[in-house]
C-alpha cells in the first residue's frame, strides 16, 4: 500500500539531482538510495572476511588491488571512453588483465556473496579510485565514470601502451630477420643473469643496475614476496612485459633500484644477486 509522507524542499532538490530523467520517481530514487546503502553494508562485510583469510595466505597468491586499479582506470578509458555500467567494466577489466596473465588461481574463489574475489576486488579498487578523486561520485546508478583527473591519468597509462604496442612491432619485423635474444653486447662490464636471458650493467656512481631490453623474466614462484613482488606486478600491470615461449620478454631497457631487485624481479624467486650473474 502506497503512503504520503512529506519533505523539505532541499531534499527534494537532491533527489532531482539524483534521478534519471524520464525513468525515475522520487520513490525508486529513494529505493536506490537504500539499496546502495545495503549494498555498502554488505561489501564491508565481505572486505572483513576477505581480510581474514587473506590473512592467512601467503604473499603472492592473490592478485594486489593496485594493479587492479590500474587496470580498471585503464580499461574504462580505453574501452569505454570513460564511463560504463559496473558489470561491463568489470567483466572487460578482468579479461584485461587475464589476457595478460596477471590473476592468479585464488583470484577467482568465490567469497560469501557468490562473485569471485576478482570481481570483489575490482569493486574495493572502485571505492579508493573514487575516495582519491579519479572516479566520480555523482554518475546515475549502475555507472562507473572517470573524473578529469582520472581522464588524465588513464591517457598516461594509455600513452605508455601505445608505446609498447609500437615496441612490440618492431621487435615483431626484427626478429623476422634475426635470432631473438642474440646477445649483442660484447663491452666490459656487461653482465648475464644464469638461470635465465638477460643482460645487465651497474650504472656508474650509483647502485642502479640497467637490463636491457629482451630480457626474460620468469614466472613467479611463491619465495618472491614483499617489495620485490610488488615490482614485478608494477612492471606487469604497466605492459613492460610481453608473454613469449621462455617466460615474459622485457620491451624496453629498464634501470632496477640495485642489482638484488632486477635479480629477483626477472627470476620470479628470492635469489642472491652476486650469485645469479657472470661477466660475459
């Protein structure tokens, strides 16, 4: 049974502000109202959950919500032009980011409410892009939209793709002509990573070390955690790498913090710097 109630003329207002021309009332838009405030309640419900077990995980075997969140800014802009219904968005961020292999076995449990904890997660990365500004508060219900300063930083995520996808041709008509991963360098002081190809100098004065470009990285294994995890997921998430046969081919020349970083980041695992690499 319908009933009458009565509101302040500001409240009024807000709820025009808040409606869908020509398909909302006043009463679905208060329906909507609660039915996000439900749904708030019940994400932080399933974020203490969530933060429970992967409490008792070990690092490395879920996908962290920074890479999410770049992809998820990215792929809005790229795909969407900025602005997308929630379930479209994000059903296109997560083949994204599975074409690129960047989710993990546990990615794709189910937690409490039935979605997969990719899905959960992308809906956490929404939450912090809009407290930070880069999505917006205001879209009609149901939408997902990037503010300028999102615009501006998903183009720079955009730009720095294109590169790579220029990169990626290139290397595509070089390799047609000659053996990939030829060792080209023959300088003192180049040094070769053992286990795997890569190609590396310390950069003079400082304990920067530069890899060059066509060095291969290998997967990760579970000894790889902590800041060192957090680099290579960075790189990933920034489409420094391209999937080959041996592992993931480095598309560019790229100065590491110190030679025990881009040690640990090519191979996947903890390992000793002075050990992994020979004078070539």
């Amino acid at each position: 049974m319908a009933r009458m109630i009565r509101i302040d003329d500001d409240i009024y207002e807000c709820l025009k502000k808040m409606a869908t021309p020509f398909e909302d009332t006043p009463n679905t838009v208060l329906r909507k109202i609660l039915h996000s405030t439900q749904s708030l309640t019940q994400q932080a419900e399933d974020g203490k959950e969530q933060d429970k077990i992967m409490h008792k995980r070990k690092k490395g075997e879920l996908t962290r919500q920074p890479v999410y969140e770049e992809w998820l800014i990215y792929t809005l802009w790229d795909e969407f032009k900025g602005r997308a219904k929630k379930a479209d968005v994000t059903e296109a961020t997560i083949s994204n980011m599975q074409r690129r292999n960047l989710l993990k076995k546990a990615d794709f449990e189910k937690v409490s409410t039935g979605e997969t904890r990719a899905v959960n997660t992308i809906a956490w990365s929404r939450n912090r892009l809009k407290d930070e500004g880069f999505i917006s508060s205001d879209s009609p219900f149901g939408f997902w939209e990037l503010t300028g300063k999102g615009i501006d930083r998903a183009k720079k995520i955009a730009d720095f793709n294109k590169i790579n996808r220029l990169l990626n041709e290139k290397r595509d008509v070089q390799s047609s002509v000659a053996p990939p991963y030829q060792n080209t360098f023959k300088s003192d002081g180049h040094l070769q990573l053992k286990r795997s190809y890569a190609i590396g100098t310390e950069k003079e004065g400082s304990k920067k070390f530069i890899v060059k470009k066509g060095a291969i990285a290998l997967n990760i294994q579970g000894s790889l955690s902590g800041s060192y995890l957090e680099k290579r997921q960075e790189m990933e998430a920034q489409g420094l790498f391209r999937k080959v046969n041996k592992g993931y081919e480095l598309l560019d020349d790229y100065e590491f913090d110190s030679k025990a970083q881009a040690t640990n980041v090519l191979l996947g695992v903890s390992e000793s710097a002075n050990r992994a690499w020979k004078n070539i």
